[in-house]
C-alpha cells in the first residue's frame, strides 16, 4: 500500500545501497460499478461531488447534474430525506436520460430511512448509508452505561432494516456506500469506543459484516471526518481491517465540511493526497463550501499531483530569484494560455540556465532564459533552437507542432 524500497536501482544513500521506489502501489480492491463507472484499484481514481438544490426541483437538480458532469464529475450524489424525494429522483434520471445522457447517480439516505432506501435504490446506481443514523434514536442524557443485552437488541434491529436493502441492491446489482461519519456515531459507538477512529471503523465494519453474511459485495466505504489527522487515522485503521478480515472494498475519501477557498482546498489536498500516496482510495471527493463545479478540478489536481491521472498539462515553473532573465509569471501565464488543452504533456517553464535544464529534465517541452532577451527551448533535454524572447512562446508552439502533439483548443 506505501511507497517501498527498491533494492534493484542501488544509490549511495546515507551509507545505503537502496532508493526509494516513487510509484504508488495501490491497496488492491474489488471492481464495484456504479453504472458505468468502474471503482477499484484496477481503475481510474473515480471523481465525485454533489448538487446543493433540493432534489424535489426535479428541473434544478437535473441542471446542477448536468453542469457537473460536463466539468468532469464522474459520479453524483444528491439528498433524498423523504419518499417524496425519492420519487423525484426517477424523474429526474428520466429528464437526465431524455435531454442529456445516463449520469451515474448516488442517493444519500440518512435517518431510519429504509422505506426511502428501497424506493430511491430504483431510480440511481448506488445508495449511501449511514450507519450512526440508519437506525436512529436520539441519545438519552441520562443513559450511563449500553449492557450486552442493550447491543444485542440494538443489533437485531440494524440486521431487520438494513436486510430489505441489501437484498433490493443485490438484486438490481447496485451498489452500497457505508459512509460514517465522525461527526454521527451512533450513541452505543461512542459509549464503546469513543469519539475516535476505531469507533468508526466498528461502525462500518458492522455493516461490512451483514452484507458479508448475505453474500453482498458490492460495497464502497468512506470514513469522513473534518480534521484531516482524524481522517488520516479512521482510513488507516480501516484499510487495516479489512485487509486483515479479508475484505477488499474500495474506499471513497474525503475530509468533509473542509470549508472554502485556499484552505478549504489545502485541508483536503492534506488528507485525501497523502492516503492516495500510500496507495490507499478509489474515488475522490473535495468538500467546499463553494459551488459544487468547484471541486472538480482540485480532484483533478489532486490526481495528477501524485501521479494517478494526467488529465492537464504539468507545468514546471521555477519560484523565480535574482538570476531570472525575464518575468517569469508572465512568460508562465502566456505560456499556459498558449498550451493548457494539451492534456498529457509537461511543459517547463524556467528562469535561468544554471538549475533550469537539471530540474526540467522529466519534461516534454522547456522554456528557459538563456541570457538577456534570448529564451532556449527543449525536447526533454536537448536544447534545439536559441529565439529572441518576444518569439519564445509561438516558437514553443511551432516546436510542439513540428513534432506532431499539438492540436487546436475546442
């Protein structure tokens, strides 16, 4: 699951013969489809979000849908708190179907909601539950302590509603998110175990193993918290045990209610960056307080930064210093501007001749200062032709051109 030494590319490192090996090794999952989509490691890490409108405008919610499958949404998700709701969702995937296309649907039923369940698992491609409030009763202050007997009744409980879902699912060959939550352990968990990770992970793991007994197994879990080390810790934990209990599900990350702008984008790069690095997550999604199309392409970014899509061009630019020949956040934007549908390619954009070629020398294309007006331009890391500098952006384009990788924006 985590990056790993390779002992066959020997490096004199600190006194050792081995390097650190960079590619991700992904936890290895089972396929779940949700529609079309294919979730697992054998795939693409998959991109989701949600629509904020309330599902019951049927003509509003199939608009925000289709807006967000256009700017790369791969899977959406909508609230269905009444049947009323749920009813409106096969309108609404009908509207989809009959002016747009079939975009792969997820409903979020929350309390006590079997009845809903079964009526919206109909209409979508997968049904997210969540196990603090499936089976939902408010907590008693008084209440000190959950006897065996309590647990045993509050477990029959959970099997007797959640089963009609199950099998409603198996049937139409859906899918199921078991999606906990830290902020909505059900009061025994936290009487348990606390309001800690491993409280989630039994949470989910109890829901994990009904499904199991019922021979259910298209299942996606998620374990969201809002504090990045919480959720760090809750995923960890949870891959670890079903690892060990021989569950291989795909897991959804997200650090939920992140909040907006650049810290909102920051606290959710912490958490869902640094499991995709240790190979952990099979579908993504950024929670900001901000228009839902807004997520979609920090997933993106998120993606390509740790090397598990190309879905942009990389660009390499220097932080600039006092040997930079020209203005270099300029030369980057006009760059950018010239370039950016070119998705697949990396394109170095650097100051000077001194760390410029070095740092550069994995992209496909570089642009570096070479002295005062003069730019250099490189394949990979033959330099090929020297221009004057107010030449050096459509010169790159003619370079791009001549080795047949350029194509016209839309």
């Amino acid at each position: 699951m985590s990056v790993s030494l390779n002992p066959k590319s020997p490096q004199n490192l600190s006194g050792t013969s081995q390097r650190y090996d960079t590619q991700i090794h992904r936890r290895p999952t089972r396929t779940v489809m949700v529609g079309q989509i294919s979730i697992g490691s054998d795939h693409p890490v998959r991109v989701q979000s949600m629509i904020n409108e309330d599902t019951l405008d049927i003509e509003g919610s199939t608009s925000a849908i289709r807006r967000l499958h256009e700017v790369g949404c791969e899977i959406v998700r909508l609230t269905v708190p009444s049947l009323a709701h749920a009813k409106a969702v096969g309108e609404i995937k009908k509207l989809l179907e009959s002016n747009y296309k079939s975009v792969p649907l997820v409903a979020d039923v929350h309390h006590n909601g079997i009845k809903i369940a079964l009526e919206v698992a109909k209409h979508v491609d997968k049904v997210r539950i969540n196990p603090g409030l499936f089976v939902f009763e408010k907590p008693d202050p008084s209440r000190t302590e959950f006897t065996e007997e309590d647990i045993a009744s509050i477990r029959d409980r959970i099997v007797e509603s959640f089963k009609p879902l199950v099998n409603a699912l198996k049937e139409q060959n859906k899918a199921l998110r078991i999606g906990v939550n830290h902020g909505s352990l059900a009061e025994r968990m936290l009487f348990q175990y606390g309001d800690t990770p491993l409280g989630m992970v039994e949470s989910a793991m109890e829901f994990v193993r009904i499904c199991d007994s019922l021979n259910f197994h298209n299942i996606v879990i998620s374990m969201k918290a809002s504090r990045a080390p919480v959720m760090l810790a809750a995923y960890r934990l949870m891959a670890d045990t079903m690892d060990k209990e021989g569950f291989n599900y795909p897991l959804h990350l997200g650090v939920t209610e992140a909040g907006d702008g650049d810290y909102g984008r920051i606290k959710s790069t912490a958490g869902i960056a640094t499991l995709l690095s240790e190979g952990i997550g099979d579908t993504i999604r950024v929670s900001l307080t901000e228009a839902p199309e807004k997520e979609i392409p920090v997933c993106y970014s998120i993606l390509q930064a740790v090397g598990l899509r190309k879905t942009m061009v990389e660009y390499i630019s220097c932080p600039s210093c006092g040997r930079t020949l020209f203005n270099l956040e300029e030369v980057v934007k006009k760059v950018r501007n010239a370039t950016s549908h070119l998705t697949g390619l990396d394109i170095a954009v650097m100051g000077c001749i001194v760390n410029g070629p070095g740092e550069m020398a994995d992209a496909d294309y570089g642009y570096v200062g070479k002295g005062p007006g003069v730019i250099a331009l490189y394949r990979g890391r033959d330099e090929i032709r020297k221009v004057p500098e107010e030449e050096g952006v459509q010169n790159l384009i003619d370079l791009i051109k001549q080795d047949g990788r350029w194509f016209d924006p839309d």
